[in-house]
C-alpha cells in the first residue's frame, strides 16, 4: 500500500479564474484563452494540499467504478469555453490514516468515502455539494449560490465534511483560504466543492524489478497511474514508455529455464 490523496472538486466561473491570472483589462483577451492555475500549500498539521487536474471552461464528471460508491473527475473539452473552471482540490494521506496494516488498506478506505459519498448525495449518483462560504464556516449547505454546478447526472447541496475524513475537511478549510491569497476570486462564497476526490493516484503499487516487470509474475509489466507508478496523464504516458523500453531493449525480456 502506499499513500495518495483525497478531497472535492472545487469550480469557479471561468471569467473569474481569467480576471485573478491576468487582471481585467486582458481578462478577455482572445489571444490568452482559458487561464489555468496550480497551486499548492503546505499545512501547519504537516499535511500538504493541492490543485490538480484544472480544467479550464470545463465540467466535473462522474467517474464512478463501482455500485453505490460516488467518485468525481474533470474533464475540458478541446475549446475550453465552458462557463466554469474545476479542479480537484485534494489532502495527502498517508498508509497511517488507513487504520490497518493490510495491504489492500488503502483501497478499503477509499471505497468508504466513496460509499459515504453516494449516501449524502441521496443515491443515484447524484453527487453533494457545498458552497465555500459554508464549507469554510462549517455549515450545511440548503442551496447553491450564484456558481452552477456542472455535474451530471445532478447534484444535492449537503455538508460535504460528512463525505470526507475530519482531518481532510479541516486541511481544506486552511487550504482554501491559503489558496486565496494566491489567486484572487479562489474562496468566493459561492465557489461549488463537489464531492469525493478519491482517484487522482493509486492506493496501492504493484512491486515491479528492474526490469520493469513484477516481482511475483514475470511477463506482467505493470506500469502508470493504476499500477502506483504515476500521477497523472503525462507521467503515466513516461512511465509507460519507460516499460515499453525495457523491454524492447531487452531489460525486461522473460528469462525461460
């Protein structure tokens, strides 16, 4: 098992990320486009948070693998000209906050919030989802504000530190105000966090040698993101590359008796 990440999904409206990375007056300037950020923090509680996957004019998907668990993804068409930006905006966790040794731990405590997820959003996938301002103040949320929420098939206004473990809603709530003076317009009252963030890496690795292929069956080349080996589109496309290398060159090629 290894550590990996947890959190919501977190949306703006386009113009407002436009205005905050290259001020009003080119805010809308055709030869810029769809501004992005990244943006990072380390915790007084010694745990970091992060921006991951923006999706500039894009929309929060559903990316649920299994019955009754409720995950959350994004995605940016090829225009980039949707009315709002998301990005998945996450706490790192460790093997220690799973609660148990086994080695499939992780995967366990991903399913529960996940699991936990699906019953606050009230079934049907539909997801929950909280206003900053009353995320921040630790209050439900009855309604959304000014900033729709992109996800489909819909959405229920909740409190969403009920979708998450207690020391990542506090994590957030220090985060998001961090993650301001950053980035002006980030902690808009009515900015949309939609819940659960569970996939941006893998809760477990498959050991592999160096050779590239796994320990305990040979000819198996686990590699990427699924596997434990990347974080993300870029690094698993390299990680991929660097598998397929070893064994066109012969680093990874099958030893028969």
């Amino acid at each position: 098992m290894k550590g990996f990440q947890i959190g919501v999904r977190i949306e703006h409206p386009q113009k407002l990320i436009n205005e905050g990375q290259f001020g009003r007056k080119f805010a809308n300037h055709p030869a810029l486009g769809a501004a992005d950020y990244k943006l990072a923090v380390h915790l007084p509680s010694g745990r970091g948070a992060y921006t991951f996957c923006m999706c500039p004019g894009g929309q929060v998907v559903a990316a649920a693998s299994e019955e009754g668990g409720l995950v959350t993804n994004g995605m940016s068409c090829f225009a980039r000209d949707g009315q709002n930006a998301n990005s998945a905006l996450l706490v790192g966790i460790t093997p220690a906050d799973f609660g148990s040794g086994h080695p499939l731990a992780g995967i366990a405590f991903q399913r529960h919030w996940e699991q936990q997820a699906f019953r606050i959003g009230g079934g049907g996938y539909r997801a929950p989802v909280s206003r900053a301002a009353d995320f921040l103040n630790g209050r439900q949320t009855r309604r959304l504000g000014a900033i729709h929420a992109s996800y489909r098939p819909g959405v229920t206004p909740a409190d969403i530190s009920a979708a998450l473990p207690p020391f990542a809603s506090e994590a957030l709530r220090q985060a998001i105000p961090a993650f301001e003076r950053k980035l002006r317009g980030f902690a808009h009252p009515d900015a949309v966090l939609t819940a659960a963030e569970t996939r941006s890496s893998s809760p477990v690795r498959i050991e592999r040698g160096e050779n590239f292929q796994s320990v305990s069956l040979q000819g198996l080349y686990p590699c990427g993101e699924g596997a434990g080996y990347a974080g993300g589109i870029t690094s698993s496309a390299a990680d991929a590359l660097k598998a397929v290398h070893a064994m066109l060159t012969g680093r990874g090629s099958v030893q028969h008796e």
